[in-house]
C-alpha cells in the first residue's frame, strides 16, 4: 500500500514535545468522578449542564437525539432496572458454580455499582453506564497522549442513543472548548461482537494452565449450529434495523478477561480517534458552524483530500496509542494473571475494529436494499488507495511542526471520480488496510508464546465473524429482496 514512509514521518510527529492545544476547561465530569465529587447530590434536579456551557451543548445534541428514540432503554434507578442488574449478576455467577473461589463474587458487586450508576450526571439524557466506560477508556487514552503532549487535559464527553458507530471530536459553535460524543451503540456492539467472536475459538482453563486451540474444529461445528447462526445473525439484525443490540447469549466464565481486555482495546481505539483530531486541532474548522453538527458539506477535491488526511492520521494517531496501552497495561506481572498475557491480543483491536465495522456496514445495506453492495474494481481499489496515502502524506506536509495547527493548504491533483462518489469519508475497508499495515509493520517483540497464542486468538476471532456473515449473508439478501418487492 505504500504507507511506511508516512507511518514513519507520523511517528516523529507523536514524539514532539508540548504543543498548544485547547483553553482550559471547566468542571469536567470525568474529573469529578476520578475525585469521587459526583455521589448522589442533595438536589438531584442538578446537573452539571444547568451550569456548564459545554454540556449545555452536548445536552441539546442529546435531546435532539432522544426524540427520536424516546423508548431506548438507560438506567434510571427504577427499582426494574435494580431487579434487571441484580439478576445480570446472579446468573453470571451461575455460570461455573464449581468454582468456590468466585461463587458470589458478581452478585457481591450488586451495592457498589448501584452507587456509582446512581451518581448525579453531566446532563440529563446521559447514561451513567455509557459515560462510565467513556471515561474509563478517556482516561486511558489521556495518559499517553500526555506523556508526548503535557498540555493536553481531557475534553468534555457525552454519548447519543444512536445506532451507529460513529463518534465525533467538536468544538462549541463560536468557542475553543472542544467535546467529543460517541454513539453508545459502540459499547454494545464490541461487547457482543466480541462475545460471539470469542465463543468461536476453543479456549479452556486447566487448572493454572490455559489450552488455546487456534485451529478451525470448533468454528466449523458451530457453522452448522443453527443456534449460534441464529444468534449471530440477530445480532447483525439489531445493528442493521437500528435497535438497541442486546445479549443472546452469556459469554463464557474464562471468557470473561478477554472480553474486558478487548472491550477497552476497541474503546480505546475509537476515543483515542477522536482525541487524535484535538490534539491536531482539527476541529478548528467547526468553531463557525451554525448547523449540521459543524460537519463541512462542501465537496471541492481540496476538501476531501484534506478530511481523508485527517482521518488516516487520526486513525494511526490512535492505532500507535491502543499498542502502547497494549504493552503498557497488559505486560505488567499481576500475579501470574492472563492479563499480563494479552498484550498482543489488544494490540489487534484496531483491526478488529474496522473489519467488525465493515460486516456491520454491509450488513445495514443489505437490510435497506434486499442486494449486497457494490464490490469496486480492482482499478477503482487501487485509486481510493493511492488517494488515501496521497492525502495521508498531503495532510502530514500541511502541519506546522512547532505548533501542530494546520498550515494554508497547498494546490494537489484532482480526486479520482470513485472518490469524489464516496465523499468526505474513506471507505472502512481502506481503513482497515492502513492500520493493518501499522499493526504488522510496527510488531514489537513477542514477550513469550502465551502472548503470541492469544494474539492469534483476536486474528481468528475476526476473521472467524466475517466467515460468519458470509455465510448469512446470502439468506439475509433472499429474505430481504422479497420483503422490499411486496
């Protein structure tokens, strides 16, 4: 694909010193949550938005959001959502009840996560679980970018009930202050994803020893199980119809680490994007906008060649920081722990990403037009490619090295016409080439076969799903055509 010269130059530019970067913010929900400031408040009509301006913002996004589905499910300390948790825990506890040492060990959570999902929030449609997890993996991500960038401090975060993946780095119209918004539908999807991607590979705990077999046995039994088929192609239903994605099915018990691992990973990957784009300042560009989510719609060939370049390096920005997160949080001894192992296994999850999300896309398309999208050209391939690392070198030629703003934008040859059809955004598939292509050229030594044979895992996991999806994807297509001819 011809990226190691950039991936090369985007390196150096990771390793610079203290850059400038957005005003200092205000009281910061994650902050607050890290000094353990958001128990239940006395007045629990409070909300950080009836004072702070940013999340006044995200608020509006949010309501705007809601109206839409006002029926999407969030916790609201009903006691049906306490009896819900409660008995989520019981049956995880249930699933290796010869285990003595942890018999109970879920169900004993069942206090403590009633307190912390009972917090006051930043706004009033936003879901403690969802801002949770945000700024789990926020905070993650924010301690290796300031290891490069000192100035950096945590933007202000928000979700949307929105069934895509899609996530946003924004400025408030007319300001400096910067947020970013995830559709929570993220959360869910690598969740669950990741639930039936694991339950296709053979791994078992023996005694303090684990037996991974990477081979295709188990897989190729569970591609004749109609009940796994089913679950899987329900959950491709849930994403493709635009519905909340809900659990089919309980992982199982040893599955358990490698979900959270994975979980982080992903959400690391895609936060870690979007914080990309703060810190290159490119969300400078929607300080004016009046509408549209201060998403630009102008087509011009310099446009699209300079959003395409800011998402490959965005997505490099955050494929160099999950592998650092990799080795840093998964290499450390705990005790003997699988956690020390998975280095190699989290390393893949920006991969995993972006081929999980490219089945997702078509699995939408083929819902809404009964027929599997469009296959380009091999030459049609070839020229989103070479646009892609053209705009990718174009956009790391147009960064002031002192600063990190963008510089004038020079003159570039024209976009290819398969291009300019696609628009602002590079296909997923292109994506996913650009950080395979970082993930394979940028290896570090293996720390020891355990490490390896659980990096092979998160490969076969993702090509195990896609296997999946052709293999339904050809009765959705049937099923789907006759339903849009009635």
């Amino acid at each position: 694909m011809g990226y190691r010269t950039s991936l090369s130059v985007y390196l150096c530019l990771a390793m610079l010193p203290s850059i400038a970067v957005a005003d200092p913010l205000g009281p910061n929900f994650c902050n607050m949550v890290e000094d353990d400031q958001t128990r239940a408040p006395s007045n629990p009509g409070h909300f950080l938005s009836d004072s702070e301006h940013a999340y006044g913002y995200i608020e509006g996004l949010q309501a705007m959001a809601w109206q839409n589905k006002p029926d999407y499910p969030h916790w609201t300390g009903s006691t049906e959502d306490r009896e819900k948790l409660r008995k989520l825990l019981e049956d995880l506890d249930k699933r290796d009840p010869g285990d003595k040492a942890t018999a109970g060990s879920y169900a004993a959570t069942f206090d403590a996560m009633v307190k912390r999902l009972s917090r006051a929030m930043p706004t009033r449609y936003e879901d403690p679980n969802s801002i949770a997890l945000m700024c789990t993996a926020g905070r993650l991500v924010e301690a290796e970018i300031v290891k490069d960038v000192p100035a950096f401090d945590l933007p202000y975060l928000g979700t949307l009930p929105t069934p895509t993946l899609n996530a946003m780095a924004r400025s408030v119209p007319g300001e400096t202050t910067e947020f970013v918004v995830v559709n929570s539908s993220l959360f869910l999807f690598a969740h669950e994803l990741g639930k039936i991607g694991l339950a296709t590979v053979d791994i078992e705990a023996q005694g303090d020893k684990i037996a991974i077999d990477t081979s295709d046995a188990l897989f190729n039994r569970l591609r004749k199980d109609p009940d796994f088929l089913v679950r899987t192609s329900k959950f491709f239903e849930d994403y493709a119809k635009q519905r909340k994605i809900v659990a089919h099915a309980r992982p199982r018990a040893f599955d358990d680490h490698l979900l959270n691992a994975l979980d982080i990973g992903l959400e690391a990957f895609v936060i870690g994007h979007e914080f990309a784009h703060i810190v290159l300042h490119h969300t400078s560009r929607d300080r004016d906008a009046i509408s549209g989510f201060g998403q630009q719609t102008s087509s011009s060939d310099a446009t699209i060649r300079k959003l395409w370049g800011e998402e490959a390096v965005a997505d490099l920005y955050s494929t160099a920081i999950v592998q650092r997160i990799a080795l840093d949080k998964f290499r450390q001894s705990i005790n003997g722990s699988i956690d020390d192992e998975l280095g190699e296994f989290v390393r893949y999850a920006p991969v995993l990403f972006f081929q999980w999300s490219e089945q997702a896309d078509v699995s939408r398309y083929v819902f809404e037009h009964g027929a599997a999208p469009p296959v380009p050209a091999e030459k049609d391939r070839s020229a989103i490619l070479g646009f892609l690392s053209s705009a990718l070198d174009a956009q790391m030629k147009t960064i002031d090295t002192t600063t990190m703003r963008p510089l004038p934008p020079r003159e570039e040859e024209s976009a290819p016409p398969i291009v300019r059809k696609i628009g602002d955004h590079p296909p997923t598939w292109a994506r996913k080439m650009l950080v395979q292509d970082y993930w394979q050229s940028h290896a570090p030594a293996p720390k020891d076969e355990a490490e390896i044979s659980l990096g092979a895992v998160a490969v076969a996991m993702g090509n195990h799903v896609e296997s999946l999806w052709s293999d339904i994807q050809p009765l959705w297509i049937r099923i789907e055509s006759n339903t849009l001819e009635k």
